[in-house]
C-alpha cells in the first residue's frame, strides 16, 4: 500500500474521480441513500465521515482508486492511513510541532504546489482544443514514411553456452551436439520438447525455446541476422554462434513491415499533437501569468541570503540539517 499512500501525499493532480463510487460501496455504503454524515472511523479524538472520506477519495488517480474499489483490504488500510495521518496533524499542534516557523513554510509550500498543479489541471479542462482528427491527417499526408509497421519476427531458439575465451575444440564440439539436435528436428522431432531437454537459455527453455516478438536492432546481431532470414513458419536456421553461445532457431511466424493506413495510424498521432498542445498552451499561459504579476527578484539580497545559509549551515553538527532531525 506504499504506492497507494504516495499518491495521498503528493496529490497535486486533484481531480473529481466519479470512479470514487466503486469504493464507496467496496466500504459498504449506499451510494444513492448514504447519509453524508455516517460515520467510517473513529478514534479517540477523531472521527471521518462518509463526506470527508469521499472528499479524500476524490483526489486520488483513477488507479488507486480502483485498486482500493477492487481490494477492501486496501480500502481499509487507506482509512487507517488517513486515521494515522490526522493523528499526526492533531499531535503535532497540540505540541507545538506545527506552530515552528519552518513548519509553517513547508505547509505554504506544499499547499502552493497544490494550488499550482490544480490550477494547471484547471487550465486544461477549460482549454478549446482544434481539431486533432484534422491535424492528424496533414501530418499523416505530409509524412507517410514516418508512419510504418515494422518488421516483426517470433522464433524458438536452442542455446548451448560457451564461456567468453571458449577454446576452438569446445565449440567444435558444441556446434557437434547442436548440429545432432538440428538434424533430429528436419527428421521430424518437435523443436519445442528439444528445446526442453537441450536449451540451457533458462528463461525460454521451458517454453520451449520460444522468445517473445522482436523488431530490428533489438537482438545482438548475428541472431538478429539469422531469425530475419526465415520467413515461413518451421524453417530452421544454421548454427549461429554469438556472444552467449551456440543457437539453433525456428521460425514461429514473420511479420513484414509496410505502409500504416492513416485509421491505424491515427491514435497515436492524435495523442502526439494532444500532448504537444497542452505542453505549449500550459507554457504560454505560464508565461503570461507571470509576465502580468511582474516576478522581480534582487539578485544582491539573493546573492547574501544564500552566503548567510552557507555560513550557518556550516556550523551546524553532522546531520542536524533539515526540518526533521535525523532525516
């Protein structure tokens, strides 16, 4: 649940997640009827209402939210957390711990980002955006080569491995055992059940020496060179050696590359120019927002402020440094 607490405390991307119902009822409530009011915990000096949880189960990503719809256990460990928090609120000012003038800036700070990260998720819900279909389709026609399937393979292979110094003599002998192998495959034996009993690559050995897809670049180059070679299903290649050792490979199936339609192609390029204009507009708007506020900064008063922190920085003992001690 470590996950689910860290998006708690950094929950800058407040958002109105409807998706929060599903964990209303993992908590057994009736989400139609419910009164806001009901009470979901307790503690000694504490309770939290149906109201104030769904408030903060409105924050969260919809992720953690159906995590915690989909897990009760969670659920219950995130209200437990939200106690646990509240108790540290309430201890901390009861001591004083939150009246301590660096305690005070953290909370400004974090509440500034918050306000910060909302007020952009404000700007995007309110943004008009062009129509990105359109957009699409220039950049489709404009660029079509851009816009390819690649070359796929998916192949078995049999691995025997060689040490990096592998004396001449031991790779003739090698090569010897999986040359018997290959012949007891084009003699009609399944590659598969020999990859079983023969590959020593112990992550496809026991799927039968079958890797997952690969395109271009993404293998070491005499495997690479050796499996794009085959093209129908069943086809073996020669011995391979490369710097794991000796293969023998199988074809599985051959994906050729070719021309994406502009329908195919056109999920991504839409979600390309959706991002890209987001990033500009939130850029300029920032822009303009600090343009009209007028942000000025003394770099001489900067310039001895920072000398002062040095300076008491350096007094201080090892480790003392920091708003919590120890950390």
């Amino acid at each position: 649940m470590s996950s689910v607490f860290s998006h708690v405390l950094k929950a800058g991307r407040l958002r109105i997640a409807l998706a929060g119902v599903s964990v209303l009822i993992a908590l057994g409530m009736d989400v139609v009827h419910a009164d806001e009011s009901a009470i979901i915990a307790t503690s000694r000096d504490m309770a939290l209402t149906r109201q104030q949880l769904a408030l903060e189960l409105s924050v969260l990503p919809p992720d953690v939210l159906n995590q915690l719809g989909n897990d009760p256990q969670s659920a219950l460990t995130f209200v437990n957390g939200l106690m646990k928090l509240r108790a540290f609120t309430a201890e901390a000012e009861r001591t004083g711990v939150a009246a301590k003038p660096q305690v005070r800036a953290a909370v400004e700070t974090a509440r500034a980002r918050i306000f910060a990260d909302a007020l952009r998720q404000h700007q995007i819900e309110v943004i008009q955006e062009p129509d990105f279909e359109a957009l699409a389709l220039e950049r489709y026609k404009a660029d079509k080569e851009r816009y390819r399937t690649p070359e796929k393979m998916r192949v078995r292979h049999i691995l025997l491995k060689l040490p990096a110094d592998a004396p001449e003599a031991l790779v003739t002998e090698k090569r010897a055992q999986l040359d018997a192998v290959a012949a007891r495959v084009r003699g009609g034996e399944a590659f598969d059940a020999l990859a079983r009993e023969f590959s020593e690559d112990e992550s496809s050995a026991g799927l039968g020496g079958e890797l997952p897809a690969f395109g271009r670049g993404q293998m070491v180059p005499p495997f690479e060179a050796a499996a794009f070679a085959l093209r129908e299903p069943g086809q073996l290649s020669e011995v391979v050696q490369s710097q794991y050792g000796l293969h023998l490979i199988e074809s599985v199936h051959y994906q050729p590359g070719g021309q994406m339609s502009f329908d195919e192609a056109k999920k991504n390029i839409i979600a390309k120019l959706r991002v890209d204009y987001r990033h500009d507009y939130l850029a300029a708007w920032e822009q303009d927002l600090l343009k009209a506020v007028n942000v000025q900064v003394s770099a001489e008063q900067l310039r001895v402020l920072m000398a002062d922190a040095r300076a008491r920085l350096a007094q201080q003992p090892a480790g003392a440094a920091g708003l919590i001690e120890g950390q």
